[in-house]
C-alpha cells in the first residue's frame, strides 16, 4: 500500500503544478480568455484574475495540504460551471466540426479534472468543513 500512497500524491502534486499553471496563464494572458466570459457575467476581463486566483489557491491547497476538501469541492463546482457555461455553449453552436470537437475536448477534460477533484476531496476525511484546530 506504500507505493499506493506515494504515487496518489504524485498525482496530487502534479494537480496542483496543473492548476497553479493555468491560474497563472489567466493572469498573464487574461485578453486571451475574455472571449470565454459568458456574456450574462459583469465585469469582463476581471473574471480571467478571479479564476486565475481560484486556480493558484487550489494549487496551494493540494501542494500544502490544507483545507483540501472544501477547495475541491469549490473547484469541482466552478469547473462544473466552466461546462455549462462556455464548454456545451461553444459545442452546441459551433459550426466548424474542428471548433465542435475542441468544445468535446474541453468538455471531457474539465470533467475529468472535475472527478479528480471529487475524488481528492472525498479521500480527505481528516478535513473537516468546521476548520477545527486538530485538521
């Protein structure tokens, strides 16, 4: 069961580079992703820094091991948001089988990280959404 265990935090570490990645390509690149801001969300471009942030902090979360499960759930919940918001969106009206199979792409990719996530927050039992100081 070591090697079980040491390689569920490799997983989990790479997650976190994975994620700390992406929340800095939003805050380097954020004009880039503008075009991916549902239109019915104020604010514009201040949506790139906000994800970008939300992904650097569950990065630090998973690497540093705290407050692990409420940072994959809330992750779990924005990424579930990307998918109806923009993925089936863009796969839904796109017309260029290119466009429509990236959409797809998109789609299976958040949904995975979006298990990932699931399953990273349902194995922290020792976390508690209490915060107590024995965590």
């Amino acid at each position: 069961m070591k090697h079980y265990h040491i390689i569920s935090h490799l997983a989990i570490y790479l997650l976190s580079a994975v994620l700390i990645i992406f929340g800095l390509f939003h805050w380097l690149y954020p004009r880039d992703l503008l075009v991916y801001v549902p239109d019915f969300l104020p604010l514009g471009i201040k949506w790139a820094y906000v994800v970008g942030t939300a992904f650097i902090l569950c990065g630090l979360s998973f690497a540093l091991n705290q407050f692990v499960k409420i940072t994959s759930y809330a992750l779990a919940a924005l990424l579930l948001f990307f998918i109806l918001t923009i993925h089936v969106p863009n796969y839904q009206g796109a017309g260029d089988p290119e466009m429509r199979q990236l959409a797809l792409i998109n789609i299976l990719k958040d949904l995975a990280i979006t298990a990932f996530v699931l399953h990273i927050g349902a194995a922290a039992y020792h976390q508690h959404f209490q915060f107590k100081d024995n965590d």
